[in-house]
C-alpha cells in the first residue's frame, strides 16, 4: 500500500483566492485580524445560466470504489441514536444515514474557486441542540493556498451558513488525525472555540458567525508547528491539546474560574507525549492519547495519560509502550457515557507488528488487543484486500469512535476506509456512499464488460463492469501502483490498454482484455523508477509512447516501444515531460504538447520522430491538455485553462482560439446525440460573460453549451479528467480531487 503523502491530491499549480460576499467585520483581540460573516447554503437557487449557456438538470452520483482516501475523525453525536459524522483530509463531510446504512454528503456544494475547503479539519456538533452542526474547513495551511471558513447548520448539514476566516487551517497537512479541533462550550451553546495550527485560539460567540482570537491562551504558535491539536470539555472546564511544545513544554491546558487558560499541572512530560492527540472525558476522567509526532507518518513512541479531574492524579495508563522494532503512537481515542472506565484506543503508524485498538473496562488498568480476535469480512470492497489472502485490521487508525448507547458499536478511520463493529469481533468496512479518491485520468471503453476505467491516486485504479459496486476484482494488480500516472486505451483495437504509475514491480502494465487483468512491461526505460509519467497507445496498439517527468520536476524526454513494453528505444525529439496523445484513427499520428514552449510536436511515423508543428500556443502550465475527437482524425482540442480552449481541425498545424470559453480546464467526449454526427462533448469550462466554473456538455461539436451540474453539485476543484460514455448519449464520468468519480445522467 503507497502511504498517502502530505499534499495528497494537491492541484499541483492552482492557486485559488477565496471569494465570498463580505459582511461586517469584528473587532480582533490582540491584534489579531477578525474573521467576517458570509452566508452561503448547499441548496441556494441556481445562478443564471453562464455566458448565455442553457442548462439541463441531471442526476448525479458517485462510482463505487469504497472509499479510498484518509477518513481522520468520526463523530457520534451524545444525545442521538445513530447520528455520526465523518470527515475527510480533501474530499468534505459526510452524515451516516441509519436507516440506509450509507453516508449521506454534505460540503458538495462547494465550488471551483473554493475548493480549499473541501479539506474539513475538524467537526463539531450540539449536545443540547442536535440539528446544529458545524465543520472547520480548510485543506492547506501554505501561502499559496486560500483561508479556511466555518460553516454552520441548524439541519444536520442539509443547508448551511458560512463564515470565513482570517487564518488558514490544514485539513491534509501533518497532524489531520488528532483533534477534533471545533467545540461547542457545554456552557453557552451560542460560543464556539476553534484551535488553529499557527494562529492560536480562536473563540465565537455568535454560533460561528463572527470570530476573534482569544488573548488569554498563553501558548505561542511556532509557524512550523501544530498549534491546538485538540479541544474537549470535562464539565464546566475546557482542555486544550497544545503540539508546539516538544516534549519539555506544556502539551495540555485548562481554562480557570476568571475564564483564562492555564497550563494543566502535574502533566506529564517527554517526547513520548510531545503531541496531544485526542482527548476524551467521561465519569470523571480525563484521556489523552499522546505521540512523539502529529501524524499520521512519523510516529514512533507513545503513551495514554488518564487524569482524575477533581484530584488532579495522573496515571499512565498505556496499553503496550512502543520499543525496539515496534514502533508507534497512539492517536485514536473514546470513552463509553454509560459504563465507567470502557474506553478504547488505536495505535497508529505501528508497521511492523500492525496496527490494533485496544479496550478497556477498568479505566485503562488492564487492556484487550482486539485485532487478534477479528474476522474481517471486505466483500463489499474487495480491494482491501490489497491482493494478499487476508486483509490488515487497520493503519493509519487516528479517527475512533463509540457509539454512545452501544459499547460494542465500534467505528475505525484507516487509509481509505472506515471499519465498524457490533460484538468486537466481526469487522466489515462501514463505507457506503464516501467516496474519497483523487482521480487523474478516466477512460471509458466503446466495447467490452466495462463501461468505466479509472486512474487514481494512492490506490491506481479500477475496472468497473457496474457503477453501482466496488469491482469483484479490487484494484489494478501486476502491477499494484500506489498514484496512477498514466492511462490510455487503443481506439481500433480497445482490448488493448496501458497504465502507467508508481508500482511495486515495475511502473508500467499492458492489458489485452480491456483492462481486466495486466502483466508488467518485461523491461522499462531506467527513468521510469523515478518518473514515471503519462502514456499513450497508437490507434492499432503497434506502439507505446512513454513520457517522462522526475519526482524533483525535472522533464525527460519520451521512450517508445512497439513490442508491448518488451524493449524500448529513446525518443530524442520527444518535448521532454509533454503528455503523448494518439490520434483516435491514424495509427501514425501521434501529438504532444510542449508545454514549455507553448508548441505541438506531430509525429507521423508512429511516434519514432517529431516535430514542431503549430506555434504561439500558450505554455508554461503542465497542467494544460490536449484532446483528440474519437472517429476523426487530426481534430484537436487544447484546455490551457485560464487562457481559454484552441481547436485545430488540421492534425495540430494551426490552432484557433474559441472566444466563447474563458477558461479550459479538461474536456473529453461521448456518445453523440440522436441525429448529430460529432460525438458529444464534456466540459470543465468558464464561459465568457461569466465567473463559475461549471460542467458543460455540447452536442453541436462545441458551437453551443449546456451546463449539466447544479450548485448542489460542484466538488471543488474538478479540472484533472472528463470524459463521456461512447456507448450511452448524455452520461458522463467526472473524476474529482477528493470526491473520487461522479457520473451523471440526464433526468
């Protein structure tokens, strides 16, 4: 299994400002920038249409893959059977729907230009009001990236408010696993507490729609650090989990009776509780489950630390102590409201002996492991798996939540799932409806079983024969590759595919079966271990063109076989680091565009030379893309994002810019519609005369657009892969940086 790195799924050059209606400013405590109000609901009326555009409703849903990405926190609401939350580190919130055993999405909603929060940091809900719900949101705490935001509800997440922030939160950087970060005071349920990463703590007392730094919290940010880790309340006092300390400063601190903060006493001290990770109160005590690191990487000591609130008494109470070859922290934590001392907690990043949770019925004096005893069952996805014969029990455990009315009910975050059970021992992912991947490439084949193959990261990909079901098979194996970098099929022979990505044995794989089973290339380029990047097959499959860029950026010429990756052979006039296309009919034409000149390079032997042919395009950006049209030849199409969409309808000699689109981001196409010959096509565009950036379909060849997404369906940032269903007019395949692929149909 590839471990999700810290940016996972980051557009790699995107940089997005936040916009938003201005409301009035509060003043700052300290000095400190107030945040402003802004309203804005999930089910708001839909904008006029774009740029004169018309608009068609569609119904919307997401291919099951199961899940997929990092699920860090897990909430059951104290007061409500059956109410539980989750969040995830870039693909939002979600609400578990009880009665149809599935999570319900709740932040799709949000759109293009703030795609940084759909990132949630943290959530929290009302003990006293159980409608109310609010989620601090926020993917990147970087420069580059956008402030964070506070949504609020008063529906359970069906319609919201927001208020943006001043400061930035970290929803997929180090440290997204502890928390929860987002209070309700049991005091007052109209203030809130929020715990930034570099920016202190932060306090609202309006139910989140106004908010101001609090000038008594005596910790001192390290801009390098993790801040407030974690907020929790012990009846009328509140705890805060502090990550700058280092193991020799204060990690927790209280508030006292004049309503400051003060550092606990007697807390204990060392790099084994350097960072707070989670804490936990019930009947009198205190948890906290510590690391040496935030997380979810990196940890490698450890401890549980019980306080007896009205004594003041530490106790260790840790389950087993980290050493030698084992390795690892505990991060996952709850307690039982109905049983004194049941408590559980996880370990995390425990790679050598796996990690477990462990349960407790006597305030952590002794512990039961429950990972020895556990029978998994992963029909549902089969992919975790992980192509082995029995499936791990858990990583990367740093959500872990108890139901409160059921001690056995258990939920576990991992990787890219969420397990659950209800007698300790049978465990089955609880994953319906989350869907979590980040998506770089889709192809939908004309023939065969599967109407969709996909290219993702973290886990490579799928074969999907229904939409409706993770595949039987799990995912792309021999190969197994953790990020997909590559995908393509040969239109005249489409039996034929190619991936390529960071594999565990090699990273490159041919199918002749449409993408069902794969066997490796039997050699590749030496770049390839370090760069493995896209890849195309000529229309009849006679040759692959392989290209190259290094992890550091660094661009490499491309590689061309045309023995099914048995040998290859260096292609010096190959624009190093461009993305190959094959034209769809001419098995000797094959394109790549130079992003770093802004040219076309064709080939018309196949791919064994190039050379420039259109000039002047725009250049720069990696992230722009070149189409071809399915049944035409030398009919291209160029997505330069913010500098709008080319055509050339002349193999790539000449281009013209479509003064329609004000910006292209992926464009791909599908069944034509009844009675048109062009096939239609699917596009992520903005519209000239308009500011959204939307889903578009035309079925004219491009002349006319339609949008197809709603407000209620947006997910951020969807400019990486687009691409209708040639066998079926209207359907089409959305591949999103968080909220893996939605497909959609016409209502």
């Amino acid at each position: 299994m590839t471990h999700r790195p810290q940016a996972e799924g980051a557009p790699a050059t995107r940089r997005s400002v936040l916009r938003g209606t201005a409301a009035a400013a509060v003043t700052a405590a300290a000095g400190a920038p107030a945040a402003t109000a802004a309203q804005s609901a999930g089910t708001a009326p839909a904008r006029p249409p774009a740029g004169g555009a018309k608009e068609q409703p569609y119904r919307w849903r997401s291919v099951a893959m199961g899940g997929t990405g990092f699920v860090p926190g897990i909430l059951f609401h104290p007061r409500v059977r059956g109410l539980v939350y989750a969040r995830t580190d870039i693909g939002g919130a979600y609400r578990w729907d009880d009665r149809r055993a599935r999570w319900t999405p709740l932040t799709d909603h949000i759109g293009w230009d703030d795609w940084n929060l759909l990132g949630v940091e943290a959530v929290a809900v009302d003990p006293a009001h159980p409608d109310r719900l609010y989620l601090a949101l926020g993917t990147y705490a970087q420069p580059w990236a956008s402030n964070g935001a506070v949504l609020r509800s008063d529906d359970r997440g069906t319609t919201w408010r927001r208020a943006d922030l001043p400061v930035k939160l970290g929803a997929n950087e180090d440290g997204r696993g502890t928390g929860e970060r987002l209070l309700v005071d049991p005091r007052d349920s109209g203030t809130l507490w929020l715990g930034t990463r570099h920016d202190g703590l932060w306090r609202s007392t309006d139910r989140g729609a106004t908010w101001e730094r609090d000038p008594s919290f005596p910790a001192e940010p390290d801009p390098s650090g993790q801040g407030v880790t974690a907020l929790a309340a012990a009846g009328r006092t509140l705890y805060a989990g502090w990550g700058d300390g280092g193991g020799t400063g204060p990690a927790l601190y209280r508030t006292t009776a004049g309503g400051g903060w003060e550092a606990v006493p007697g807390q204990p001290a060392g790099s084994a509780t350097a960072v707070p990770q989670r804490l936990a109160y019930a009947h009198g005590a205190l948890y906290v489950t510590y690391a040496d690191a935030p997380g979810p990487n990196g940890q490698t000591d450890g401890a549980v630390h019980r306080l007896t609130v009205a004594t003041g008494e530490w106790r260790d109470v840790t389950p087993v102590r980290p050493g030698g070859d084992d390795t690892f922290g505990y991060a996952g934590l709850a307690v039982s409201p109905r049983r004194p001392g049941t408590v559980v907690v996880s370990t995390n990043n425990r790679w050598a002996k796996v990690d477990t949770v462990f349960r407790s019925t006597d305030g952590g004096a002794t512990w039961t492991s429950l990972r020895e005893r556990a029978v998994l069952d992963v029909s549902e996805t089969p992919y975790l798996a992980w192509g082995e014969e029995r499936p791990k029990f858990g990583w990367w455990i740093q959500a872990l939540a108890l139901d409160p009315y059921d001690d056995e009910h258990i939920l576990f975050g991992t990787g890219a799932t969420v397990y659950g059970t209800s007698d300790l021992t049978h465990w089955a992912p609880r994953i319906r409806g989350l869907e979590e991947a980040s998506v770089r490439k889709l192809v939908s084949p004309p023939t065969g079983r599967a109407h969709l193959l996909s290219a993702v990261g973290d886990i490579g990909g799928f074969h999907h024969d229904t939409l409706t079901a993770s595949p039987a098979r799990g995912f792309y194996t021999d190969p197994v590759f953790g990020t997909a970098t590559g995908l393509d099929l040969a239109p005249l022979k489409p039996s034929h595919v190619v991936r390529t990505g960071w594999g565990d044995r090699g990273n490159g794989a041919l199918s002749r079966d449409g993408g069902r089973t794969w066997e490796p290339f039997a050699s590749q380029p030496p770049i390839a271990k370090d760069a493995p990047g896209p890849i195309a097959i000529t229309a009849d499959a006679g040759a692959l063109i392989w290209s190259f860029v290094h992890w550091d950026g660094t661009p490499h010429p491309g590689w061309r076989s045309e023995d099914d990756g048995a040998t290859w052979t260096g292609i010096p006039t190959f624009p190093a680091g461009a993305t190959p296309l094959a034209d769809p009919l001419d098995p000797r034409a094959v394109y790549a565009y130079d992003t770093a000149g802004g040219t076309v390079a064709v080939s018309r032997d196949a791919g064994r030379t190039f050379a420039t042919a259109a000039r002047g395009l725009p250049a720069g950006d990696r992230e722009y893309q070149l189409a071809a049209t399915p049944g035409r030849t030398g009919e291209l199409w160029l997505s330069a994002k913010d500098r709008g969409l080319f055509r050339s309808a002349d193999g790539g000699r000449t281009f013209t810019r479509d003064t329609g689109i004000a910006a292209s981001h992926t464009l791909g196409f599908g069944r034509a519609a009844p009675g048109r010959r062009h096939p239609a096509v699917y596009h992520v565009a903005r519209l000239h005369g308009s500011d959204l950036t939307a889903v578009y379909r035309s079925d004219d060849g491009g002349r006319t657009w339609t949008r197809i997404n709603d407000d209620a369906h947006q997910w951020g940032w969807t400019g990486q892969t687009i691409t209708g269903d040639p066998r079926r007019y209207g359907r089409v395949y959305l591949g999103t940086n968080g909220r893996g692929v939605q497909y959609g149909d016409p209502r």
